[in-house]
C-alpha cells in the first residue's frame, strides 16, 4: 500500500489482443526504422530517442540476449555507450543544445537493461558507464536543485521542469539498478519540485518563472516523486486533485494543450500506481485513443518526430506489463 493513498498497485492485467495487434505492429516499426548505427533521432536528439527507442522495445520484454529485439536492444546500448563522454555525459554538447533530455533518458534505459544483463563483462561497463552518469548529473544540478537544458556551469543555473523530472526518474533507475545515488541530490530535487507548486496544486514551468501550473509538468513531477518514494508528503495530494481535474478525463473534447505524449507518458504512470479502481477505465479510454492514430505502417506521427511519438505511445501502452522496475512501486 502507498501510504495509504492508493489501493494495491496493477500487474500483468489482462491485455486487449486489439491493442496486442497495435503493440506488435509498433515494436516492428521501431526496430524496422533503427539505423544501421543503432540509433534514433527526431529533431536532432538521437541520444534522447535512441534511449526512449530502446526503453519501449524493453517494455515487450526482450532483453539484450532473449526476445524478438534482442539484437535491436544491443545495438542501441552499444550506440549510448559509445557517446559516453569522460565527464560521466551520455550525449554530445557539441551537437545537442538540450543534451540533459538524453543523458537522462539514458540512465532510465540502461539502467533497466543492467537488471537483466547477463554477460559479466557489458554489466561492468553499464556499471562503470553509469556511474559516471550519476556524477555528472549530480555536477549539473543547479543551486535551485534542478536541471536546465544544459548542466548548471554551462546554462548560468537555469533550470526547468521537464529536464528536473528526466533525471530524476534516471537517477532513481540507477539507484534501483544498484548503482549508488547521493541522497542530498534526490532530495534537493524534490525540494525544486515542492518550491514550483503553485496555490491550485500544480507545477510551474521553471522555479524563475512561478504561478502558471503546466498539467504536462505537474504530472511529470508526481510520476517522478512517486519514483522517488514521496508518496505521503503533505505537496502530493493537492498535486493529484491538479491532475484528476485537468488531465484524468481522456477524449471528452474538454481540454486542449500541448505536449500531450509527454503528458499521457507520465500521468499514466500516476494512474497506474493507483490501483485497478482507476487504471482500468482510464487504460481503456487512453489505449483506445492511441491505437485509433496509429498509421498504416505500425508507427504514430505527431510533435518532435515520429520515434518520439511512437516510443512514447507503446510504452504507454504497454505499462500493465509491468516489466520495468522503474514503473513498478
């Protein structure tokens, strides 16, 4: 039990073979479009897809060694470990102007990865790989305790919401995973987090720029708290009550915004936590939202790129799989 906000957490639900048939078409898709490199990349941010490529083909449950991606999987933890730079980034600056989205959407993946690694001499080098990653994340952390788009020395300690939130769900996947994670980091993060909630209990985009709650935001931050094991604080209910108003009603036509993959990407994993009550009705209406725009070719369109939307809708889709620890409680 979550401290007694949520009922017992869902796994292995029973799947709808329409939505089987979506998922299967759109890990097809995704390992059909890998380069021949390894990677992804929509916008140029191949280290940012190429993580979240391979993160929704582990959501199916291939490994780098078993299942059907196997080999898609390996080639893309070899293209991430490949742009490891000697101060612990997984990305390049050079090329990458929001270069803090892949080194955080890295660790989640290779941090999932390294739970399932078999081969002695890959789970060293993840291992040594990742916790390189970790120091620097912790290096780039800002005097606010979040992240901008770049690390604090190299954007002059801007900060924001959405890149705070991807690292934080890495750091608490390496910390998972085994890798040691100073606690005063996560800890600075969730105070960020607390100091950007605004009177209606949502987040505002950046700790410089308080008082417009962002729901895509707010819901992120829950996901990323509830990663960080904060599911009791006296910040997270008002929270909730943000998100059930603003985002749990799918397709009624009520509301519009922006961003709406990266929303439903983190929201879901909020409504997941709570139980069967609440994930199954709304599972319901968000797979049947998803499968309904998907094309003809197994992949979805939409904002950023093509790589982006799918990974984003199949590792939505397939959440109740429950494969991950890091979407697990």
């Amino acid at each position: 039990m979550l401290g007694g906000l949520f009922s017992e957490p869902v796994r292995a639900a029973k799947r709808n073979p329409k939505w089987e048939k979506a998922i299967t078409r759109g890990l097809q898709w995704v390992a059909r479009n890998q380069s021949s490199l390894g990677h992804w990349t929509a916008a140029m941010y191949p280290t940012a897809m190429t993580a979240l490529g391979g993160t929704a083909l582990i959501c199916s449950g291939s490994t780098t060694t078993q299942g059907p991606y196997a080999r898609n999987i390996r080639r893309a933890v070899d293209y991430l470990i490949s742009k490891c730079r000697s101060n612990g980034l997984i990305g390049d600056p050079l090329t990458d102007n929001r270069y803090t989205y892949g080194h955080g959407f890295s660790m989640l993946f290779l941090s999932q990865v390294l739970g399932e690694e078999e081969d002695a001499e890959r789970r060293e080098e993840l291992i040594q790989v990742l916790s390189r990653a970790v120091e620097f994340s912790g290096k780039a952390q800002t005097a606010s305790g979040g992240w901008g788009y770049v690390s604090a020395k190299d954007g002059n300690n801007f900060d924001e919401g959405s890149t705070t939130i991807t690292q934080v769900q890495g750091l608490r996947g390496c910390r998972n995973a085994g890798i040691p994670v100073p606690g005063e980091v996560i800890d600075r993060a969730k105070q960020y987090i607390y100091k950007c909630k605004n009177a209606d209990g949502g987040i505002s985009y950046s700790s410089r720029n308080r008082g417009s709650s962002r729901p895509a935001i707010t819901a992120a931050a829950l996901a990323s708290l509830f990663n960080a094991g904060d599911y009791d604080s006296k910040q997270v209910p008002p929270m909730m009550e943000y998100c059930k108003k603003n985002l749990y009603r799918i397709g009624d036509g009520s509301r519009s915004f922006g961003h709406w993959h990266y929303t439903y990407l983190y929201y879901s994993q909020v409504v997941y936590r709570q139980g069967r009550e609440l994930w199954n009705p709304f599972r319901d209406k968000l797979c049947e939202r998803i499968i309904g725009q998907q094309q003809s070719d197994g992949g979805w369109t939409g904002n950023i790129g093509p790589i982006y939307v799918t990974s984003c809708n199949l590792i939505m889709l397939q959440l109740d799989k429950a494969y991950l620890p890091i979407y697990q409680r």
